[in-house]
C-alpha cells in the first residue's frame, strides 16, 4: 500500500483558516463540574496504550453509554477491531450520507460480519431535508458546507442523542488542528474518546497486517482517504494523505462535531 505522509492542513488566521470547532479542545467546559471530571478522566487516561482508553470509554462510568461513530473508511477496521474485541456489542453509528461508494458499503458488510459487530446503526439524511435542500442530488457541485450539513452534521446530532460519551478515531498526524488534541475531551454535551489520537500511518499499518484486517478496496486503488464519491478522488505522486478530499476548497473536515470525519466520510 502506498501511503503519503505530511497530511497538514495548513492554518492561516490572517486569511480567516482556523481550526475548526471539531478540533478546538475544550468545548462546553465552562461548567466546573465538567471541567473537573474531564481533568479526572484525562488524568486516567495519561499512560494507557490504545486499547486501556476503549476501556475506560466502555467499561468503567460510561458503560452503556457510549457509541462509536465510523465511516468505514481505510483506517476504520483497526478501531473497530479493538473495540470488537472488548465488547461487540457496542453501539456503532454509521453514516450513510447517500453519496458513498459502493465499495464502502460492501466493506461495511464484509467488517461487521468479520468482527461480530451486533449493533451497527446505518442513518442517514431525514427526507425533509433532502427533499428541501438538494432535491437533485447536486448541491455537493455548489457548496459543499450545506451539504455535508444536512448529510452528516444533522443525522450525527440526532443519533448521539442519549449518549453520554464517544468514541472517535481521529488521529494527530490528519490535520494541523488535531496536533495538540487529547485523548479524552469534552464537546457539545458528551466525552469524547480519542485512542488513536497518537497513533501514526506506520502504526496503523502494522496494526492491519498483526491482525490480517481486510482493507478498504479503494485504498489499494489510489484512495488513502476515502469519503463522499463526489467530493474524493485518487491521490496524485507527491500529494499528501488528504488531498484527495474536496480537491480545490479550503475544507479538509466535513463540519461534523460529533466525531465521523478523519475517519474518512
Ligand atoms: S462530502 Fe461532499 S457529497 Fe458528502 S456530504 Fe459533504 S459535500 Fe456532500
């Protein structure tokens, strides 16, 4: 597998890039409470290895509380391995923008059938709005923010209700923004999970060979982040990591700040 590295998004505040509100640590952390209990959960994560924070996210005071969001994408299966292995029957949300390949969701099937995965949660889009704001399909052509808002910003809001923590798996080496993020943090009412927050592309890679994992089909055909057909394309000898995604935009994250993208949607 071909893997680039230097994914950086590059910040510039002159020019109005800043990190989005996805990546800005400390979210909703006025309350002292929440302050003091997410200083406790990162003081217990301090040390634990990948697996030791699925734990803490699953078992100890979130249990049953807690969900995992993935895009089935080409890092997803390493995530959700581990979390198979501690407990299948975690709720796992994906994301069924309308607008995926067909090899996502063919891998979808083979990843939950292979690890046992008893409570995987497709949504998608509520016909409203879909029949409101992109009638013809089309409005990823015209703007991209609206889009990605109706297909995955509204549909994940709605399905992490009623959690109380999540798991994500985004990782520091994506974005210029995810350099400095945590493995435990605080956004928009619920813990955020982060165990593969220090992992890199090498790291992931023996990972998927350690365990024999089947890979994402258009990883090997060019693809090392894979998202919405329109808005992914094949890398090009020389690009980075994420520059097949919305080629051409200052946007390297779909907006959603609940935990899919880096993921790959
Ligand atoms: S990634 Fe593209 S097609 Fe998918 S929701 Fe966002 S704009 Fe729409």
């Amino acid at each position: 597998m071909a893997l680039v590295s230097a994914p950086f998004t590059v910040i510039d505040t002159a020019r109005g890039i800043v990190p989005r509100a996805f990546d800005r640590a400390g979210q909703g952390t006025n309350d002292p409470a929440i302050a003091a209990r997410l200083a406790r959960l990162q003081a217990a994560a301090k040390g634990r290895d990948a697996e030791g924070i699925l734990r803490l996210a699953l078992e100890e005071e979130f249990a049953g509380h807690t969900a995992v969001v993935s895009s089935f994408g080409a890092e997803s299966a390493v995530l959700l391995h581990m979390i198979a292995q501690i407990d299948p029957t975690t709720p796992v949300i994906f994301l069924n923008t309308g607008k995926l390949f067909g090899e996502t969701l063919r891998y979808r099937d083979r990843l939950q059938d292979l690890l046992g995965l008893t409570d995987l949660r497709a949504i998608g889009p509520h016909p409203d709005d879909r029949a409101a704001r992109d009638p013809e399909g089309t409005l990823w052509s015209r703007d991209t923010d609206a889009c990605c808002n109706f297909r995955k910003v509204l549909p994940l809001k709605r399905a992490l209700e009623g959690f109380s923590a999540q798991i994500t798996g985004r990782k520091r080496f994506q974005t210029n923004a995810r350099h400095e993020m945590l493995p435990v943090e605080y956004f928009e009412g619920r813990f955020r999970f982060n165990p593969l927050a220090e992992w890199s592309l090498a790291d992931l890679e023996a990972y998927i060979v350690k365990h024999n994992l089947p890979r994402h089909p258009l990883v090997e055909d060019g693809y090392p982040s894979i998202g919405c057909m329109p808005c992914t394309r094949r890398v090009l000898s020389g690009e980075s990591y994420r520059d097949g995604r919305w080629a051409g935009l200052d946007k390297d994250e779909c907006g959603i700040h609940t935990g899919v993208d880096g993921e790959g949607i």
